[in-house]
C-alpha cells in the first residue's frame, strides 16, 4: 500500500476540526487526521507492507523547465537554490514535521528522494512491485498506473478514508474511458488548471476521450493532425497544431517518473512501534491520545 502522504493529510487538515489541539493549544488536526486514516487502511486492507511517500520537491525543476506555468499559482516563496515553498494553510505547515516524526517512531516507512514528487515515488515502487499494489491518493494523476495486468489499482477517497472510490481497469475505462496508459494522455489533452497545465485549447475530457479511442493514443492523434485526409474536423486539427509546443513537452510533465533512486528502507507493516519512548514523547507533546492508540491497536492485530 503506497500513500500519497501530503494528498490524505491535506484532506484530513480540512476534514478534521481545527478544535482538535495539543496540550498547548497548537492545532493537530491533520495529524490526528491522518494517523486515523491510516488505521482504517490497515484496518480494512491489512497490506503487508506500507509505503508514506513524500515530496521531497512538490515541483520540480525539471518539470518547470518544460512548462513554466505548472504549479506556478501555488509558490508561496521562491527559495534560490531549493524547492519553493508552497502555499499551505497557516496551520497545517508546522504539522507536517509532527507527522514525519511520529510516522518515523512508528516505523512505518517515509519514502522521497529529492528533485522529485511523492507521485514518482510512488510510480516507482509500483513498477518494481512483484505483487499487487494498492496508492491511496485523492489526486487523479496517478490513474495512469492503474494496471489490471500487474493488480495495480488507485483508492480514491470520497469522503475521508471510510468511503473509497476503487479504480481497477474497469472502473477507469466506465469513467474516463481510457485505461491506465491512456490517462495520462488523456490528462495532457485536457490540461489540469489546479497544476497549471493549460491542455489543448478547445479539447475537454469527453473529446480527449473519444479522441484516444480512435486514434490509440496521444502520438496517434497527433500523427492525424499532421495526415491531412485524417478524420479529424477542421477545428480539432487546428487546436492540436497550434499546441504542437505544448504537446512536445506535457507529456514528461505529467507522467509520473518510474525510475527514481530510492533509498534502502524496511517497507513491511509494523506489527509495533520502532521508538517506543520516542513515540510517547511526541504522543504527550501534541497530544495524540486516542488517533495514536487506535493506529498502534491496529497495527498489532
């Protein structure tokens, strides 16, 4: 099981009230929030292993490099010769490191490596997965690795992590009409306003949809482009030329890396905390109580 770690505590920062404080008064909602996550995953998945994957870099340069605009909306602070900062509701960024360290004294394995986002992370260790995977992740990008072949399937969260979306291959191709594959190209025919993509003028989900469904994928759509007795209507084959620069590059941006160097790590399920001591420390300071016990019960079932 691969967590998209800063997707679910996004979600429970928003879903969980910010009433929910440490002793001192500072809020830990999304901490909370996320280690009962994480029990109801294990709970009702019982994964042998677990995998918090990180964002070493929510946006990397090399993606930049190629399309400017993406995630340009979300810079808080430009930072010279690192990631920037990103724009984070005032109360949730000192939560963050809260949430490594308990993750780390738990034991459950945090996983990035710099220059890249959780999303390669993950992408990688799908693709070196012998078994089935399950990504737990609210973003919809990473429905290009779902794989019936290699039992690769996305839980998206509807409603905090009690109500799951499950996208195998069916469900993607009854929703989007595409498969794993063809979601990405989907996805850079579309564009994404929330990551800057501008996608091809005039060309929404269904058009995109249809359009992979005759032509393949995206190499073939452009390939009809270019063939001038194609099926293409007049209108589409003049938006898809005009964004022949767009189309050049979007595709690096918006697959997810496969190959990142990853550190060595033990990513089997812990059975019971790794710093105990450590882990009571933080449980005192910020005020875990029952978010913690409820996780470490879990575990040890």
């Amino acid at each position: 099981m691969l967590l998209d770690t800063a997707s679910l505590y996004f979600r429970a920062y928003f879903g969980v009230p910010d009433s929910v404080r440490a002793p001192d008064g500072t809020p830990v909602n999304a901490v909370r929030g996320l280690l009962d996550f994480i029990a109801r995953l294990v709970h009702d998945h019982r994964p042998d292993a677990l995998v918090a994957c990180m964002d070493a870099d929510w946006r990397p340069q090399w993606r930049v490099d190629l399309i400017p605009s993406y995630k340009a909306h979300r810079v808080a602070e430009e930072v010279e010769g690192g990631p920037d900062a990103e724009e984070t509701p005032d109360t949730l960024g000192p939560q963050v490191p809260v949430i490594e360290q308990v993750l780390d004294a738990v034991g459950i394995a945090r996983l990035g490596a710099a220059g890249y986002e959780a999303d390669d992370v993950i992408g990688t260790l799908a693709t070196r997965a012998a078994g089935p995977v399950d990504i737990v992740t609210g973003d919809r990008d990473l429905f290009q690795l779902v794989d019936d072949a290699r039992a690769v399937r996305v839980l998206y969260p509807v409603k905090g992590v009690g109500s799951l979306d499950v996208y195998d291959g069916a469900a993607l191709a009854a929703k989007y009409g595409v498969d794993g594959a063809g979601y990405a190209d989907l996805a850079v025919l579309r564009g994404d306003p929330s990551d800057g993509l501008p996608g091809v003028r005039g060309i929404g989900e269904k058009t995109a949809s249809k359009l992979l469904n005759q032509y393949g994928d995206l190499d073939g759509i452009r390939a009809a482009a270019a063939d001038p007795v194609s099926r293409l209507t007049p209108a589409q084959r003049t938006k898809l030329t005009e964004a022949a620069a767009y189309l050049d590059v979007a595709p690096t941006v918006v697959r997810v890396a496969r190959d990142v160097a990853l550190p060595d790590a033990d990513l089997a399920l812990p059975r019971t905390a790794r710093e105990k001591d450590r882990l009571a420390e933080l449980a005192e300071r910020w005020g875990l109580g029952g978010s913690l016990q409820r996780l470490l019960t879990t575990l040890a079932g």
